[in-house]
C-alpha cells in the first residue's frame, strides 16, 4: 500500500515525500483511511510505530478546510507529557507545511501569555499536557466547544501518571460531536472503560506489539557489592570505558539520583547531561537536540522525561537500577538495538534490586548474563570529596517505591512539575485570523480557582512526601556506627 492510496492530499502527499517516507507504517495503513472518514478510532500501538503520523496525517487534512475562531481550538491533542507535547508539535510542523494552519503548545513549565495570545487569534490545533490545558481554562483562556476533532495519546501513560481524572474532565468539556482518535499501547481495565463511556463506536485498529526483548539486544546484569549508589557510579563507568560504546542512555528510578549521576559523570569528564521533569523546558529541549545530534554522548534519564521520545539508535542503555514497573525495563532496552542493529543493554544490580530483577526476568523470559567488569573505575577527587548533600539519603528517607496505579494526588507527575523559564508556544503559519469578542469571562469561577488550588496542593503535597523526614540530609556518626553484637 502506498500513501496515495490511503486518500491523503497531494499537498500532505508531498510532505510526507519531503519528511522521505516511502509507504505506510501497518498502524497508519489501519488508523488514516477511517479517520478521514471522521469515524472514532482506537489505536492499539506504541511509540515506534509511526503512531503520532496516523493520527497527525487525517487531522490536518480534515481541519485544511474551514478557520480557527478565537479561543476555540478546532482540534485538541493530550499528551502526557511535555515532550511527548513537543514531539508530536514536529511533526505537525513537517506534515503541515504546506498548509495554513495554526497551532500552540501548551505545557507545563512555561508562562501563561504568550500561549494565551496565540489561543486570543485561534487555534487550530492545540496540543496540550492535560494539567496545562486545565489551568488555561480555569483562567477564561479557551473555550472547549469547538473542539471537532480530540487525540489521546500515550494513554495507558496518562493512567500511570494520574491523569485519568483530568481526562474525565476534559472529555466532559467538549462537544458530544466530535471525532475522537485514542491511542494506548495497552488496555488496562481503566483505559477500556474510558473508551467504552467516552468514544463512538471506534474502529479498533492493532498492531502488533514488537517482541518483549529484540533478539538485537544484548543483555547484562552486573552485580554490585553493596547499596550504595557511590559504588554502582563506579561500576557505571567502567561499564561505559568498555569497548564499542558509542553513545548511551543511562536511566535511574529517582530524579534525584539523575542529578547526583550526571554530575559524577561529569566530574569524570564524560560528556553527560541529565533529563527530567524538574529542569526547565527550555533546558530539557537543548539537552535533547544536543544527545540527537551527537554532541552529547550520554543522556541521563527519569523513565517519565524519556518516555515515548523518539531518539535516533543508540549503542548502549545503562539501568543504573531496575524500573519499578518490570514494563519500563523493556521500554528502557528498546531503546537500542533498533531498526536491526545490535544495542546492548547494562542493569547495575544491587541486592536491594534483586526483587525488582525476579519481576523483570519472569517478564522477559529470560535471565540477563552476568558481567564482570575489571573495576578500573576510581573515584575522582572532586567525587571523593562530594559533600553529604549529593550523597544518596539513608534507606528510610529515600522515596518509597510507588504503586502502579497510583493517584494523582499522592504523585504530581513530573512532567507537569512547575519550572519557571521562558514561554513556549508555536505557531504552523504566522496567519492571524480576525480577532473575535471575548465569549468568556476572564477571571475563573469560585469553583475553578479552588480546583486549581487543589491541584496546587495536590503538587505540595506530593513535594512533601519525597522531602526527606527524620533527620533529612544529616545522619549523626552514632548511628553510623555498627550494632554491638
Ligand atoms: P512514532 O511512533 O510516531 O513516534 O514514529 C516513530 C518514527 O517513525 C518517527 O521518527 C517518524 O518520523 C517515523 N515514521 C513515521 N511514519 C513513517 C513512515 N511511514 N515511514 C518511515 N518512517 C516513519
């Protein structure tokens, strides 16, 4: 099958030509011939699938007629988090060349302004991170109704993260006519009754989903001595001094511990550089250009900053411990050993992650090969000499695991973790549709302001429960010393 045959525009035509696709993606193939028909559809399928261009692809043709009025976006797309936002921001801007469309951005992490000036002259497509778009709307900034067209994307990930009720809430706010394109890559029973209650008779399009592990991937374990993050650093550097690697995503569970690693590794004259959700936007996007274009050699990741973010292949990824969800261990390794070359993966293994290591085997089937590495590594001065605060808390103050299926309240995700930098909002085309009155009022109702106050305290308190309790950073000698027998 071609893409001329999936009844696309020679204008789209011609830019999926210019973006050098050649035919199809399976999921494409399924989901663009009935979203052009402006049928519901359900997307079974994960990133890497060329997802975002089957959903992408059919909106900007639809939306290619007809105009933006002010403060009703024509299309909506949820993403759940700010740079799956981004991402599928580019790739509007590739498919839309040719066309004269408008769109913002917005997510979290950026001023309100100038996001609300683009809003102000309409919007045709509006991309968005749900707490984001929320907060807009709370403040008058939007209307809802004249959405025609609404994306979910990621969706078992907005589950994940708590976004459910957000959702709930934002389905509600639109029109009852309107196209709903949903994707997932799994379909937990949350997920089904969504769909069930909020879509129209979709058409259920699946692609199969790649084996649990590529055979292109070569797995490790290494054992470390003991819990201290100190010494998995070091097994993490001679594990990067081996031969042939090239480039690498090293992934931790705590965004805390993404800081104190991408700094020792600096320290050790690596080119390193972390990603997640407390840096500032801004930042998060120069570190993300500079690892694809390979001025950066290692990017240092929270499995929420990476997921779903389409990086070129790299070499090596490095679990500096084992993801919580046996799940994030496979998304963690596919990010090598792509497109059939040969990647390998290296989990730092300590005996308090021997449990999460029996969760991850039972899943992939198989055992990772046991590494020695020759423990060249030596701990710089400067590392030597790192002050308490850079230290790994004691066990009990470290964050807790959480559950899966945690709510929103008990865990802000990080993406949409506040950071004051400089706004962000993208326009296709600099056309400036005729302004319009205001059809809202500018101060939010009594209710909206407090709905935005408890998700504010939501945020607080979700803060509160990783602040270290106790003794926090300091642990007095005494109880240092080892029990008397
Ligand atoms: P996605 O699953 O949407 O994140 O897409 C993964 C990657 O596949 C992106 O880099 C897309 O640019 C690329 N892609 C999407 N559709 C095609 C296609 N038909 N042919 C080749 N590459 C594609």
């Amino acid at each position: 099958m071609t893409f001329e045959d999936l009844g696309l525009s020679p204008a789209l035509l011609s830019a999926i030509a210019d973006a050098g696709y050649e035919k199809p993606t399976p999921i494409q193939e399924g989901a663009i011939p009935v979203a052009l028909t402006g049928r519901d559809v359900l997307g079974i399928a994960q990133t890497g699938t060329g997802k975002t261009a089957s959903f992408t692809l059919p909106m900007i043709e639809r939306l290619s007629r007809g105009r933006a009025r002010a403060r009703m976006p024509r299309s909506l797309v949820l993403a759940p988090t700010r740079e799956l936002a981004a991402q599928v921001a580019d790739n509007v801007k590739l498919y839309a060349k040719n066309h004269k469309l408008n769109m913002a951005l917005l997510i979290g992490g950026v001023s309100f302004e100038p996001q609300k000036k683009i809003l102000d002259q309409g919007a045709d497509i509006l991309i968005a991170t749900p707490g984001r778009l929320l907060d807009h709307f709370e403040r008058g900034g939007l209307l809802l109704t004249g959405v025609e067209i609404l994306v979910i994307d990621e969706a078992d990930r907005m589950l994940d993260m708590g976004f459910i009720p957000d959702i709930e809430r934002i389905l509600k706010l639109l029109p009852p006519r309107r196209q709903t394109l949903f994707f997932s890559a799994t379909m937990p029973s949350e997920i089904k009754h969504l769909v069930d209650t909020f879509l129209r008779d979709p058409e259920r399009v699946e692609v199969a989903r790649p084996a649990q592990t590529a055979d292109t991937i070569t797995q490790y374990i290494v054992r470390v001595s003991d819990n201290q993050a100190r010494t998995k650093r070091e097994a993490l550097r001679d594990a990067i001094n081996r031969d042939g690697v090239k480039n690498g995503i090293i992934f931790c569970n705590r965004k805390r511990d993404v800081d104190i690693v991408a700094r020792s590794l600096q320290r050790h004259g690596f080119s390193a550089a972390p990603i997640h959700g407390d840096l500032d936007q801004n930042q998060r996007m120069k570190t993300l250009a500079e690892f694809k274009s390979g001025e950066l050699r290692l990017l240092v990741a929270s499995d929420v900053a990476a997921r779903g973010l389409d990086i070129p292949a790299v070499s090596h990824v490095f679990n500096v411990d084992i993801p919580r969800n046996a799940d994030d261990y496979v998304h963690r390794i596919g990010r090598t050993g792509r497109a059939g070359q040969k990647g390998e993966a290296v989990t730092l293994v300590s005996s308090e992650d021997n449990k999460a290591l029996a969760k991850v085997v039972k899943l992939i089937g198989q055992e990772p090969a046991e590494l020695k590495l020759d423990g060249k590594a030596q701990p710089a001065p400067a590392e030597a000499a790192a002050p308490a605060s850079e230290e790994p808390k004691t066990a009990s103050s470290e964050e807790k695991p959480k559950s899966r299926r945690r709510s929103r309240s008990r865990n802000k995700p990080e993406a949409e973790a506040p950071a004051a930098d400089a706004p962000k909002a993208e326009t296709v085309s600099e056309r400036a549709p005729a302004p319009e009155k205001t059809e809202r009022k500018e101060r939010p109702a009594r209710n909206e302001r407090s709905s935005r106050q408890d998700r504010k305290d939501r945020y607080d308190r979700h803060e509160r429960d990783l602040s270290p309790v106790g003794f926090g950073d300091h642990v007095p000698e005494f109880l240092l010393r080892p029990a008397l027998p």
